[in-house]
C-alpha cells in the first residue's frame, strides 16, 4: 500500500472512472478496479496502466464488500445506459453506498448530476438524487460530485457538414449559456477529495469547467478546425418524438439548468480545461 492508502475504483474501464484511476495513480495512490471480467480488453488495459483489478458487480453484494476490504475510500459512478435504465442505476448505486458503509469505509466520493437536488423530473438526474439521500441517510462519510454537462458529448454530437458548411446544432436558444467539464476535470475534482478530505468530506459540490452559449461553442469548433462553423437550434419537439428523456433535459436547461459556481471553481483549480482546449485535443473535424 502506498502512504496514500488504496482507492477501489467503481466503473474504471468507463470515461469518467477510468479518468478518476488515472488521476490517482498519478498522484501516488493503489487503485483498485472493480471489473465484471479481468480478462477483458478493457480491464486488461487499466491494469496496464497500473491498477489492480478485483472482479466484482453491482448486482452482487458479497462482490463489493469483498473488494472493499482494506480500502481507504471508495469512487462510485453508475449509468443509466445499461439494462434496467435509472431504476437500474438507483439500485446499484444504494448497493455500492451499503456496501461501503458495512466495510467501513472512511471516504466515499460519489459523481451524481448538476442539479440532481433540483426536482428536475428527468429520470436520470432523479436517480442520482435518490442515491445522494441513500449516501446521506446511512450516514456514509462522502462526498457529492454533481458535474454538468460534459465536453465528451461532443464526440457525439458535433458539427456536421450541411450544404458544403459545418452546422452545429443543439436543442436550446443561441443566447442560453450550459456549463460543461471535461472528464478529466471530474477527475481532478475527485483525487482532491481523497487528497483533502478535511476540506471536501461533507460536501455536495456542483462542479464545471467552461460556460457557452450554442453560438459561443460553434465559435470553438471554428477555432479549431480553422473552419467557418454556423450554429443551429434544434426543435425540442422533433427531439421528443425520439428521445423524451434528452428533451426533458434541455427543457430543464432553459428553465432552470447548471449552477456550478464557475469563479470559485477556477480559484480551487486554475488548470480546468475550457471546451476549445478540449476539442484541439480530442475532436477532428468531420472530412479530416
């Protein structure tokens, strides 16, 4: 074991907990990856990369106990994406917080939603508020991340060319600002916590790292790309015929939206990563 002690990180062969064992790893800590089959690609490339893995599942409770044992602190991050949906997500992320709570562990730090304390109605960002209540109701020493939106959703859905133009297009009027953050700024966010938990542990903590509007984004790509990119916003109502929990998110998101206390953020950490310095990294212009 490391001074440091052991982190058990949950969800580690994923963007954001493999971007959370990256992080702890190079800050000095044994990170210990909960993998469903070490022998998978995945798996095998976070050992690579210095981590031990532990075979284990949500969905078994002996597992977690199991591979908690010995470990200072606990990262926990679930998806809705999987089979079961948010009901899925909820169950499995008040069984990572029991298990914790039963191997005594002495720091939790879970990555819920910006906003999730909000009543937002979108299933989702609801599930992680139930899990939050969970962390609190049993008395779980933790910490709440609650990242916004993030700047990988753009490996998605960025600028695409239309009539010879790139057209980014988004479901939300060009003078409404969304905060963002990089994974690996949830990253850093999190190694804090375990680094400082004097300072963090107690704490529900709205985290970002870059504020635009639609327009102020296509500006970013263009940056980037050395490319003119047009803005476009997208109709809500087309959207809600195919995907009524993403409408509902960018319904909230004029309604009400991130709060993440940007100037203080920037004072924690001066090295959060704004969208453009994001995308000259990992974005390539459609056609290159």
């Amino acid at each position: 074991m490391t001074e440091n002690g052991t982190i058990l990180v949950l969800g580690a062969t994923g963007r954001q907990g493999g971007a959370v064992a990256r992080e702890l790893l190079r800050r000095g800590y044994d990170v210990r990856a909960l993998v469903r089959n070490p022998d998978a690609g995945p798996a095998q490339a976070v050992q690579a990369e210095g981590a031990s893995l532990v075979r284990g599942d949500f969905e078994d409770a002996s597992s977690l106990l199991s591979a908690m044992q010995d470990c200072a602190g606990v990262f926990s991050v679930q998806t809705f994406r999987g089979p079961g949906g948010a009901q899925a997500e909820e169950r499995q992320g008040k069984a990572v917080a029991d298990a914790a709570a039963k191997a005594g562990v002495g720091h939790f730090v879970y990555s819920s939603v910006g906003g999730a304390e909000r009543d937002s109605g979108i299933p989702h960002f609801e599930s992680k508020w139930r899990i939050e209540c969970h962390i609190a109701e049993i008395q779980l020493p933790a910490t709440v991340l609650r990242p916004v939106m993030f700047h990988e959703i753009f490996e998605e859905i960025g600028p695409r060319p239309v009539d010879g133009h790139l057209q980014l297009g988004l479901w939300m009027p060009p003078e409404l600002p969304v905060q963002m953050i990089a994974v690996a700024d949830i990253a850093k966010f999190a190694a804090d916590a375990f680094d400082s938990p004097g300072t963090w542990l107690g704490r529900q903590v709205e985290i970002a790292g870059d504020e635009l509007t639609g327009p102020q984004m296509a500006q970013a790509f263009a940056a980037v790309c050395g490319r003119p990119v047009n803005y476009v916003p997208l109709s809500i109502e087309k959207l809600r015929i195919a995907r009524e929990d993403l409408a509902r998110m960018f319904d909230w998101f004029q309604a009400d939206g991130y709060h993440a206390d940007l100037p203080a953020l920037r004072n924690l950490r001066s090295d959060l990563i704004p969208l453009q310095a994001w995308l000259a990294e990992h974005w390539t212009s459609p056609g290159h």
